[in-house]
C-alpha cells in the first residue's frame, strides 16, 4: 500500500486520519440525536468532510449517493460565489445541480484557518416532505418539476453565523411537516457547528498545513492503490443491462401496462481507468423514476466506493480513475423540466445493478479479487409513504424504511446475508416498529423474514422482508407507493446463480382484520383474510387504505452465485431447517431431498439431482459451434465458476469450469460457445416474475449442462456481451 508524503511523518498522518473519521461520526451522531425525523433516525441521512477543492476526503457510513452529490454542491458554490465568509453556511436541492432529489436538502460549511478556506462540512438528510402535489413529495403523478416541491439554488441559509430567516421560513412554510423539517435544519446546524469546533481542535493541535496534507495525501494514496489495483485486472470491455419497469399509462393489465425502460452499462477498462458508459440508455420522458446527471454520478460513485471500499481506504481518491459518460436528456441524465422526485431510486439504481454487473464479469477474471465481485446488491426501494389524519386529529406523512431490510446478494465464498440491508445505505436500517405505532395510525401484522425470496445457487442469496400494515384510529390513510423490479428481477446472480425474488406491493379491501384480531384469533397471512385481494401497481400515487384494509410489501432480494444443483446439501438441510429454504424449493431447485426428521436423503437427492441434469439436457438448445480448437496443458486463466480459458498462437479458448470440455474460441463471445435453457416459473421460484418483452435464460455447458450464467434477456435475444477482453 502507499505510504503518506508531505511533510507529515506516518504516525501523525494516521492519527490525524482517524480522528477526521471520529469528527465526521461525531458530527453525523449529533445530527441523529437532535432531529425527531423517523426518516434520519433511520439513518437516509449522511455527514461527510470535503477537501478545500470539494472533494470527498472521509464519508459516513449512511445513505451514500449524496455524499458525491455534496462534492458537485461545494463546487457549485466556490465557483457561485468569490465572498464566502467564515460562519456561512450554504443550502441546496436543486437536483438539476446537485441534489438526487428535491426531499434531499443538504447544508454545507467552509471551514476557515488564517482566513483561508482549508476544508468543507457537509451533511444532508431525506426531509418528509417539502410540498408539491402529494404529500412527502415524492410525487408518482408528476409530469414536471414544478408540481414536485420546492427548488432551492444554491445560497447561504446562514451568513457570517446569522441565519436568513427570509429563506428558512420560505423554505419551512411551503412543507406540510413545517415543525420535522425545521428541526433536521437545526439538526444541520448542530452537526456542522460541532464538526466545526472538533476539526479547530485538531488543527490547533497538530497544525493546519498537517491536517490538511493528510486529507490530501489520503485521496492520492487511494487513487494510486486503486489503480494499481486495476492494472492487475485484464483490459477489455464488460456489459450488463438491467431495465426499469414502470406502468405507461394506458390502465391495462399485466405486462401489457408496463413499460421496460433499458440501462445498459458499457465499461471500458484500460490500464488503471474505468469508463462506464450509460448512452445506450433509454431517453427520458415526463414520468416517474428520470434521475439527473448527479444522480447517475453518485450512483457510480457508491457503487465504486462499496466495491473497492473493503481494500482501500474510500474516499474522492477512488473516483479519480473513473469517468462516466452519458449525454444529456436520457432516463439517466435527465435535465429540466423532466419530474425527478422518484429519481432517488429510480434509473439511478437501476444503473447501479448495470454498472455493478460489468464490474463483477472484470473481477472474476482475477484469483485475487473474485471475492470482492457481487451481483446487483440494490435492486429497488419501495417507497411506502403514508398521509392522512392521526390518532390524535393531526395530519402525518410517514415514509416507512422497512424496505431497506433486503436480502443481499451472494459471493464466491459465502450466502447473501439474510435481511442485510442496502449497499446505498451501509450503516442503514429500519425504524422500531413500536416507534413507528407510537407515531402513526398504522398497525404491524407482521415484518418478517420471506422463505425462498433470495436467488438459489451454490451459495444463495439474502431472504428479505414482508411487512403489512393496517390502520388504526383512523378512518384511512392514502399511501403513495413507487418502486421498480416488479416484472422482472433487477438483482440477478452470478455464475449460474438464480435471481432474487421481485417487488410486490399487495391490498385487501375490507378484510375484517381489526374485528378478527378482536375476538383472537390472529392472522399469519394475507391469504387468511375475507375481501377483495389486489396486487397494486409498482406506482401507485393514491392508494387508499381504509380501516378494515390492510397493505403489504414484499421486497426485492439478492441474486445466488454458481449453480444451485452444486450447493452442499447439508447447506441446504440447514436452511429447510431454520425455515430459509422450503423444502419444495430445495427438491426443485436444487435437487435436494430432506426427510421429515430434517436429514438429507442422499440416494433420493444423487436421483434428483441427475434428474435435473436429464430435464436440462431435454431441454437445451446446443450451440452453433464449429470445430472446437484443441488446448493442451493447464488453462492461463479463468472467469469465475464459469469458464477456463487456453491463450496461445494468437487466441484464447474457452472450456468449462466443471467438466475442463474446451468449448470453442472466445473471439465470438463466450455465449456462442454455451447451449441456452428458456427457463419458466418453475425453474426461478415462485416469486420471480418476467415481464412478456423479456425471457429468463441459463447459459449451460453443453457437454455436463452446468449452469454457467442466468440472465434476463430481451426475448429477441441478447444484444450484448458480457466481456471482451482486449
């Protein structure tokens, strides 16, 4: 690893670097304590401290797409504005510059020595709702920007340590949650003004120009460890797509009502750069879920940062070796008047499952960093926001962050962990379900664990969460719902790796649940209900929920890596036993046989499983491969589970993993090389819906039909490759 230069000898320049981290959670800490948002207290909030130029030197642990969105702030202002002053502190929203969304406000704060400007303060939290046409303002409906809430350019909420009121109060006044929103801008203040005196401390202790050397000199030992990360890893190009599915419009059923948006991710690799290219992208249009150029940036930027986060220190430095490109005006780089109050979660995710996916085909190229390869970790956020009248005669809005408790996806080495929570959000989590019925006339029936709901493979997926909610004390609520990944699974697997399970949002009208809670007798599941059961759009802008109906979530969860029918069978006992895995599931999808008594059936599970291989084999369609070049010793190299590959007299061969068969020369794609599989229900698990534009297709060995890679893939055929090295 790099050693720090400049003046600060390496004891010093560690201390220093450790106590910017204490610093920063400090700060991040008491914006937590002093706001009364279940929405930060959730933790969709972040603290970061910049670098004089704006750049990210340490970054919290929360929510972590703003946080590049905080370095395009502090830019925006030093090249706003050439009379900065000590005791300002600037606000912005706007997400045409620098927000992911309007609810995102964030306050940033030049810190000053000698009157010069040596570091920025940042932090930023999810406000519950800052007008706009419905309340919470993530508005599903909207057609532009303007019906979405307030705007806020860039300007000073404080000049020289006074507060513009003017622009508070104007700011304040136009939420509906007038009394939250004030006290997350307290919170704000609170937080910078105690990082404030904590960064003074330590330059006073250490010295400025230290301080300063050591915010610099962590960003350069980062870039330069990650590329010489990167020259490690083979040149080429890496594909993967991933679409966002929203209701067009027209009312009909099924698929026939929903529209697949595509985000391809081209990624180049060269030396030590990585471009990701978004061009491809479908354009954008005046509907629900368009994210901005900013939006697109820090999701490459969280995505980057989570990745390689776990070897290197993370920081701006990790960003230097990458460029994005997009041009203006598509899903992902939507510019004014397009509406973006969805783009919070919206394209911008759905790039990050693309992008994510290139990223996992180039490291799996490499025995040193396989381990750090993942498919798509966030596949969507359902967003369940809830408005109406308390129990105490109030009006509310309430975004509830349950849906934060997905399954994540599987490693080379490990399952997913079950209920593990957001990639976006590492440090995430959900509010007390007692907390969220203290405050809001909403009832628990459940918040569970969802057997099955993680992807099947050799090592599986994360299980995720179901929640369901009835009203209480009230006469309704109206729930605005938006989500993506309800026609198809965004988070698919690696390596022959199933995907995880889609998004659901589902009601039941008139269900007689409070009156049958009553009389004791309790309920365990929807389908125990009496009345009218519906499954909502995955956009759903006024959703009533009336007294007596009850309202439920079923999240989205992570993606298996290898081939379900090589998981140990023990594994898969152990899960049918602890409730992870049905045992209907472990038969047909990995074809594993447990007794009653909880034991493996070895016999019956050797049958089923050359069961499974005699169905694929039935089934396959063999590939297009001429004379297959002969290989001779061991292979150069390989590509996960999936492929061994000879390199020799000017071409590469490919074989497979399992059976050492060599296949065919690699310089047509590897997908010409593998015979395909058109896989059902049945094959992906009963929570896995593909929506009628697309088909779900395992790429098998031909010779011992191995699945070797899952994909979703146009049902015209797959117009991309997932490597080409160079």
């Amino acid at each position: 690893m790099s050693t720090p230069t400049g003046g600060v000898d390496p004891v010093t320049y560690e201390v220093i670097r450790h106590k910017l981290w204490s610093i920063n959670s400090e700060g991040a800490t008491t914006v937590e304590h002093v706001s009364g948002s279940p929405v930060v207290h959730a933790t969709d909030y972040n603290f970061g401290i910049y670098t004089a130029a704006g750049e990210m030197a340490i970054i919290g642990v929360y929510l972590l797409t703003p946080l590049y969105t905080g370095a395009m702030a502090v830019q925006e202002f030093l090249a706003r504005y050439d009379d900065i002053a000590d005791g300002d502190v600037f606000i912005i929203n706007d997400p045409y510059l620098a927000a992911m969304h309007q609810n995102d406000v964030q306050f940033c704060s030049p810190v000053f020595r000698d009157g010069e400007i040596v570091a920025w303060l940042g932090c930023m939290a999810h406000q519950v709702d800052l007008g706009g046409m419905d309340p919470g303002s993530w508005c599903t409906t909207a057609t532009d920007v303007f019906q979405e809430g307030i705007r806020i350019p860039p300007g000073r909420i404080v000049r020289k340590g006074v507060v513009n009121q003017e622009l508070w109060d104007t700011i304040v006044l136009n939420s509906r949650m007038h009394d939250t929103v004030a006290n997350d801008f307290r919170a704000f203040l609170a937080g910078l003004r105690v990082a404030g005196q904590r960064f003074g401390e330590l330059c006073d202790r250490y010295g400025t120009d230290a301080v300063r050397a050591t915010m610099e000199k962590t960003l350069d030992n980062s870039e330069a460890d990650l590329r010489a990360m990167l020259r490690e890893l083979p040149d080429g190009t890496y594909e993967h797509t991933s679409y966002l599915d929203r209701p067009d419009g027209s009312g009909r059923a099924g698929d026939a009502g929903i529209e697949l948006l595509e985000v391809p991710c081209v990624m180049r690799k060269v030396d030590d750069t990585l471009t990701f290219d978004f061009s491809g992208s479908s354009p954008q249009s005046p509907a629900y879920g368009m994210t901005t150029r900013g939006g697109l940036l820090g999701a490459v930027a969280t995505l980057m940062l989570c990745t390689f986060g776990g070897e290197i220190p993370w920081n701006h430095g990790i960003m230097r070796p990458v460029e994005v490109i997009a041009p203006d005006g598509l899903c992902v780089t939507a510019v004014e008047p397009m509406p973006v109050s969805g783009g919070a979660a919206g394209a911008n995710w759905t790039a990050t499952c693309s992008a994510g996916g290139a990223i996992a085909k180039m490291l799996s190229f490499s025995d040193r960093y396989e381990g750090f390869a993942f498919g798509p970790s966030d596949g969507s956020w359902q967003l369940s926001q809830f408005g109406g009248i308390d129990q105490h005669g109030e009006p509310f809005a309430s975004m509830y962050m349950d849906s934060l408790l997905w399954g994540g996806p599987a490693f080379s080495f490990r399952d997913g962990v079950d209920s593990g929570g957001a990639m976006v959000i590492l440090g995430g989590g959900a509010t007390d379900v007692e907390q969220q019925e203290m405050r809001h006339p909403l009832l628990y029936l459940w918040r569970r664990q969802v057997p099955d709901s993680g992807g099947a493979g050799t090592h599986r997926g994360g299980n995720g969460v179901q929640f369901a909610l009835t009203p209480i004390d009230t006469e309704e609520v109206t729930g605005v719902l938006g989500t993506h990944g309800v026609a198809l699974p965004n988070r698919t697997g690696l390596f022959g790796g199933l995907p995880g399970s889609c998004a659901r949002f589902e009601r039941v009208t008139g269900s007689g649940v409070l009156d049958r809670l009553g009389t004791g007798r309790p309920v365990g599941d929807l389908t125990e209900l009496d009345g009218d059961h519906g499954v909502l759009p995955g956009v759903a802008p006024a959703a009533r929920i009336a007294h007596g109906d009850v309202f439920e979530c079923t999240v989205q969860n992570g993606g298996g890596y290898g081939d379900p029918i090589l998981r140990d069978p023990a594994a898969v006992a152990t899960d049918v036993a602890a409730g992870a895995v049905s045992p209907h599931a472990a038969r047909r999808l990995y074809g594993v046989v447990v007794t009653g008594d909880g034991r493996v059936d070895d016999a019956a599970t050797g049958s089923r499983r050359e069961e499974i291989r005699a169905e694929r084999r039935a089934r396959m369609t063999p590939p297009a491969v001429g004379e297959v070049p002969a290989v001779s010793g061991e292979p150069d190299g390989r590509w996960g589970t999936a492929l061994l590959i000879w390199t020799g007299g000017g071409r590469s061969v490919a074989g497979c993993a399992h059976c050492r068969t060599p296949l065919g020369d690699l310089a047509g794609g590897w997908e010409s090389l593998a015979a395909t599989i058109s896989l059902g229900a049945d094959d992906l698990g009963g929570r896995v819906d593909v929506h009628d534009a697309l088909h779900a297709v395992a790429h098998v060995c031909p010779h011992c039909v191995t699945a070797l890679w899952v994909d979703t893939e146009p049902a015209s055929g797959k117009a991309w490759r997932d490597f080409a090295l160079a």
